[in-house]
C-alpha cells in the first residue's frame, strides 16, 4: 500500500468520535456533535425546499430519534450520514403532511434550488455568477454540491449515499456533479480569477 | 480536460468554499440553533419539565423569533409546577475585572441540585437550608439550569429556557 498523508479528520469522523464517546458516558459530547454537524443538516433540510420552521423541527426529531436510538445506532462513525438521510426524510414527511407515508427505501428528489429575492439581492457579483452556474446543473447535482460544501472531503461519499446518489458517482474521485461544476465554470471568462 | 473519475483537487475544494459562502450568506443557519437543538435534547433526555420565565420584563430569552442576541439581565424567576428559582447575576467577586459573573440564587426547595449549563460546561450546588445557593466564576454568555432532588431520582427534573448572563 502507498502511504496516505496525514490529513486532519473530516467532519464526519470528528462527529462520529464526539457521538461515540456520548455513548460510552461523556454525556458533554453530544454537544459538541450538534455544533459539528447543525450546518450540514440545516442545508441538507433546506435544500429540500421546505421553510425554515419545518426544516428547523426535522433536524430536532432527528437529534431527539439519534438520542433515543442511541444504543442501537451499528456505526456511531456514520453518524453523520444517519441524521442527513433522517433529516431528509422528515422534511419531506412534513411537506407532504400526514397524507402518506414516505417508503423506506424512497428517497425523494430534491427540487431545484432557489432563493428568495431579498436573499438574492445581498448576494456579491461573483456569488451571482456562481448561482447562475448552479442553476445549470441537475436539481440532484444542486443539492449534493450544498451539502458537502459545508462538509469535508472524506465525508462526500458519506453524504452523497445518504442523499440517496449512487455510492459509485463520488467516493474519491471527483464525481460527476463536481466536474459539471467545474466545467461551467471553467467556460466562464468572467469567473476566471 | 479533466475528469469525474479523477481525484478531488484544489480548484474544486476552492468551488465548494466559494458555494459554502454563497449559501451560508443567502440562507445562514439560524444563530441560536445549534443552542436550541442541545436545549430540546436536554429536555427530552430528562424527560424533564420546562419551567416557565415569570419576570420576561427583565430579561429576554432566547426565542425561536429572536433576531438579536438578547440583553443581559440581571435578576431573574422561573416558575414549574413543583418548585421556583430565582437567579441574579453580578461581575464575579473572584476576578477584579467583569469577565465573570456571580450568581445568587434561591430556590424554593432546601436541598436541591442545582445545575448550571453555560458554553463552558457545567457547574452544580446544592441549596441550603433556605433554599440559596451561590455560583461564583460562572462565565458570561447563554446558561440554563437544572434542578433535580439528589435524595430522589424518580422526581421529574426541571429545566429552565436558556437566559443570557
């Protein structure tokens, strides 16, 4: 085996040794996992389309659910991917009401992104540039990229499995929705530093 | 021409952190809710009761709406059903400069625990006789409390909203 070098812990795996040692007894620690993981899980509910006070209670069923199962919970390290398919899943059961219920292995699509035009308007030059880029890209594509923007590289596959996009398109290597990003981009004299 | 197939590098982590900025100046993460996520877990672990803030008059919580962060206060009483605490906070004895804050505190209940939970972690004193209790070199920023009976564990803790000290 080549020798890897020493990179800092991603996110998820910073997450999984906080919840790990919550379930040994260090009752603090869980603390520090809601501060690691809260933004990832705020874009991944939001990302979904839904308002802010509905995405705001997925993420609390979710932490409360993470609480109660803890003892149950097989890989305290992917305990980040846990609470993004949980998250998804309730947002998604809050939109759609108490009309049906979402199937286990169903993993809804995520509309394409928007924002708002107050949001918009506070944007700089260039982060409207970017948002046009976005725009091109598939709604799956678009979402992905939000949430592991506020990840870190080691835990894309992770999350990319958990947002239900095949395991295959990302893992190491760029995937396909990185290099649409890139290719856009790259085509853009104006975004060219 | 590059690839998907190829390995992560610098340009695309540059192109996610400029996306992480994007949205995290359009649709930020609520300030506080990482702090009322660990505050509704608490509750929920505890299966605890939820004191309510008499006085809102002095002091301003942490709220679901709140856009600023609120204003200290000085004094402060929560009310549940079986007991009530009193709270109020002044520059520590401890240090000569206001960095940290001293708490006095009553509770309506002789031996009771109580616990406060500030960014720092947590701090425990049992009230005396008359139900008082003091916390001195607590530091300044949001903190709740947690009185339980140390002499009966079946006794539903009680937890107050989170206050700004």
């Amino acid at each position: 085996m080549t020798p890897t070098p020493t990179a800092p812990d991603g996110l998820g795996t910073r997450a999984g040794k906080a919840f790990a040692a919550y379930i040994t007894g260090e009752r603090e620690r869980l603390s520090e996992l809601v501060d690691l993981v809260t933004p990832v899980l705020w874009n991944a509910a939001r990302s979904q389309g839904a308002p802010a006070p509905m995405c705001e209670d997925a993420i609390q069923t979710a932490f409360l659910q993470l609480v109660d199962r803890a003892e149950s919970i097989k890989e305290p390290a992917a305990v980040l991917g846990w609470l993004v398919v949980v998250v998804k899943r309730e947002v998604w059961r809050l939109s759609r009401g108490s009309r049906r219920e979402i199937g286990v292995d169903e993993v809804p699509e995520a509309p394409t992104q928007q924002l708002d035009p107050e949001s918009h308007s506070i944007l700089s030059e260039r982060q409207r540039v970017l948002w046009q880029h976005i725009s091109t890209l598939t709604p799956r594509c678009q979402e992905l990229l939000r949430v592991i923007a506020f990840a870190d590289r080691p835990d894309y596959a992770a999350i990319a499995e958990s947002l239900g996009m095949p395991v295959g398109s990302i893992g190491p290597t760029r995937g396909r929705c990185l290099q649409k990003l890139r290719t856009t981009l790259g085509s853009d004299p104006g975004w060219a530093v | 021409m590059t690839s998907h197939t190829e390995a992560i590098d610098a340009r695309d982590i540059a192109n996610l952190d400029q996306l992480r900025d994007l949205f995290a100046h359009a649709d930020p993460v609520p300030s506080d809710l990482a702090e009322r996520m660990k505050f509704a877990i608490t509750v929920h672990a505890l299966h605890a009761e939820v004191a309510e803030l008499m006085d809102s008059a002095l002091l301003t919580t942490r709220g679901a709406d709140a856009k600023v962060e609120p204003t200290p206060t000085d004094s402060v009483t929560f009310t549940a059903a079986s007991v009530s605490l009193m709270v109020s906070a002044s520059p520590s004895e401890q240090a000569d400069t206001d960095v940290r804050v001293r708490i006095d505190g009553w509770v309506t209940s002789p031996g009771a625990r109580v616990e406060a939970m500030t960014v720092e972690g947590s701090v425990s004193e049992i009230s005396d006789a008359n139900g008082r209790f003091v916390m001195d070199d607590l530091p300044h920023g949001p903190v709740h409390f947690v009185i339980t009976d140390p002499d009966n564990d079946d006794v539903r803790p009680v937890i107050t909203p989170t206050i700004q000290i």
